[in-house]
C-alpha cells in the first residue's frame, strides 16, 4: 500500500512531464511522418541530413512550453534553475525511455524503406561500404541513436530553457 501511495503520488508529481514527453513523442512522429510526405526520406535523400536539423525548433519550443507549465501549474509561478531544470530531465529520460516504441513506430509504419534508401544512397555516394551502411542504418542502431540523442539534447535543452524560464527571483 505504501509504494503504490508513493507512486501514485511521484505519477502526480511529474504528471505535467509525462503529458510534454508524450507531445514531444508525437510532434517526433508528426515529424517523421513531414520529412517522408515531403521526400526527405527517398527521392531528397541527399537533403535529409540538412532538412532534419529543423527539428530542433518545434523540439525546442516543446521544451519552453513544458516548462512554463511546470512553472504556472506546478510551482504557482515561482521556479528555481534547479526545479526547471530537474523537470526539463524529467521529459528527457521519459522520452528517451518511449524512443525505442517511437523508433519503431517510425521504421515499420512511417517510413519502412528508410534504411533500405539510406544504405542504397551511402553505398552510391561512395560514403560507407554496404556492410557499414547496414551496421549504421538499422533499427537497432536508430534505437540507441535516439535514446542516448533524447537524454544528451534534452540534458543541454533543459540546462538552457531552464535559465530563462525559472522566475527572477529563484536562483
């Protein structure tokens, strides 16, 4: 009875982080579901790299939105660095924890001739050997990429929002 009133009260805790790392898991998706609507993952291969960098600024803006939430709902408006912070980590390792669910969703549903794109247009450009094409371009792969993608860009995405959404005068 204790760790499920302790569970059930840390899931009430970080209920705000758990909705902005379900958004960002969606606008994720959304996103993949963009790049392959608009070619980036087949006949504009060669852009994907390039066009893919976008991503950062709805990425970004989920962030600042999350927590300005924490910050009005949570904290009535007072936030520390730290709290912003710890609740910028919170989403992070969420959506690092939901990643391989994401990733997955991505190559079987979204886009399934990703990789088989990539490996072609690497072996063709002369930029990897078809055995490090498909070591590289693979679920597995894609799967760690963006786990550990989700907890570093989240870690310096929060360190940052954090300093400019906490109150003025929290430390």
């Amino acid at each position: 009875y204790v760790f499920a009133s302790k569970t059930l009260q840390t899931m009430k805790n970080i209920k705000i982080e758990i909705k902005w790392a379900l958004i960002f898991v969606a606008m994720m998706l959304a996103w993949m579901f963009l790049e392959k609507s608009l070619g980036y993952h087949d006949e504009k291969i060669e852009d994907h790299p390039f066009f893919t960098n976008f991503v950062a600024i709805p990425s970004i803006a989920i962030y600042i939105f999350a927590l300005l939430d924490k910050k009005q709902n949570f904290y009535y408006g007072l936030m520390s660095y730290k709290q912003g912070f710890i609740s910028g980590l919170i989403i992070s390792v969420i959506v690092a924890i939901l990643s391989p669910l994401s990733q997955y969703i991505t190559t079987e549903f979204i886009t399934p001739d990703y990789f088989s794109n990539e490996i072609n247009y690497a072996v063709e450009q002369g930029e990897m050997t078809r055995d490090e094409a498909e070591g590289y371009f693979n679920l597995k792969s894609y799967i760690l990429q963006s786990v550990i993608g989700a907890l570093v860009m989240g870690l310096l995405t929060s360190a940052i929002v954090a300093i400019f959404v906490k109150s003025k005068s929290q430390s």
